[in-house]
C-alpha cells in the first residue's frame, strides 16, 4: 500500500508565470491553509488505517528512514520535478 499525505497542486513553470500576482498569492494562500489543518487530520487516518489494517490481519510494515532515503536518491525525483517545473 502506498499512502502519501501530501496532495500536490502543480503547475508548470509557464502556467504557473502566465498567471496574475492575485492568482499565485491565492495559490500560496490555499496551500498554507490545507497544509496548516490537513497535515494532523492525515497524520491521524495513516495511523487508524494501519491500526484497522492489522486488526483485519494485514501485514504491515513501515518504511525505515533509510528505506526512504534510498527511494529518494533511486527515483532522483527532485530533479524529475525540476525538469517537469522547467517546461
């Protein structure tokens, strides 16, 4: 199971500089607020969806930080991003 709790708007580079400053600063004003109430409430749901996971007799684990370290440098994603953000 793959669980990411971040929920990303994107636009690319050339949508994102067409827009007007009123439109990126709701942008910025939207993520902030989804960000400062949503990261509890999904933090909250991983763990009642793991806990009823087990109980049900799923076998669960989690990702270490070295697991997680090493997908991030196997998949080089940051700079998949940054090519996709580049047009």
């Amino acid at each position: 199971m793959w669980l990411g709790h971040e929920y990303i708007i994107a636009l690319n580079k050339t949508v994102w500089d067409s827009l007007s400053t009123e439109d990126k600063e709701a942008f910025t004003r939207a993520a902030e607020s989804s960000y400062s109430v949503l990261g509890g409430v999904m933090s909250e749901s991983f763990a009642r969806q793991v806990e009823t996971l087990r109980a049900d007799g799923a076998d669960v684990r989690l990702m270490t930080d070295d697991e997680v370290a090493y997908w991030e440098r196997a998949t080089d994603y940051r700079n998949v991003q940054a090519k996709w953000i580049g047009g």
